[in-house]
C-alpha cells in the first residue's frame, strides 16, 4: 500500500514562511511526477507546482517567484519552499504523485493547512 503523507503546514503572517514536505512510503518502484495542490474554502483544486523525474519544474503563475518545489529522490520527498506568503495562499496543500508499485496510480495525501494571516 502507498502513502503519501504532508507536514509542514501552520498559521503563518503575511510576508512570512513555511516548508512543506511530501513523503512517498511504501511499496514502490518509482515516482514519475509529484507535486502540490491546494483547494481554498469555496475554490476549485488548482495546481501549485509540480517537478518530474530529472527535475524539471513548472508553477502557477500566482506563485511563480515565491515558491520552490524540490525533490529528493533516495527519500522518496518533494518539498515546497513557500516565501513571502500572502493571506490568498491560505487553503488546505495536497502532495499528488504519479507512483509505479504494487498498485501504479495517482495518489493524493490528506492535505495540511496553510493559513496566512494579514
């Protein structure tokens, strides 16, 4: 069975920081591509960034410039480095990943709350 399970997320002022983390565990083969979503109260889901294998990036254009999404591939983690944070990210973060295993699928995390205060 896979997992994929997200920490790092918290209340944070306007202007500041978090690190989110994305943990892949379980069994498998390899990883194709992971990345973020969030979903805001009331929103639809929408793509942050996501990286694939040989890390390649690709970002929405609200946080182009603001946030960094890394990999590391021996931990099976992605991270995402979210700076200058403002009251329009708060949603809840979800770690995706295309993984090939056991079971080859998309898998989704149960998600961590960004709030950013202004």
């Amino acid at each position: 069975q896979v997992q994929l399970v997200e920490s790092g997320g918290g209340l944070v002022q306007a202007g500041g920081s978090l690190r989110l983390s994305c943990a892949a565990s379980g069994s498998i083969f390899s990883i194709n591509t992971m990345g973020w979503y969030r979903q805001a109260p009331g929103k639809q889901r929408e793509l942050v960034a996501i990286i694939i294998t040989g890390g390649k990036t690709n970002y929405a254009d609200s946080v182009k410039g603001r946030f960094t999404i890394s990999r590391d591939n021996a931990k099976n983690t992605i991270y995402l480095q979210m700076n200058s944070l403002k009251p329009e990210d708060t949603a809840v973060y979800l770690c995706n990943a295309f993984i090939v295993g056991s079971r080859t699928s998309i898998y989704w995390g149960q998600g961590t709350q960004v709030t950013v205060s202004s």
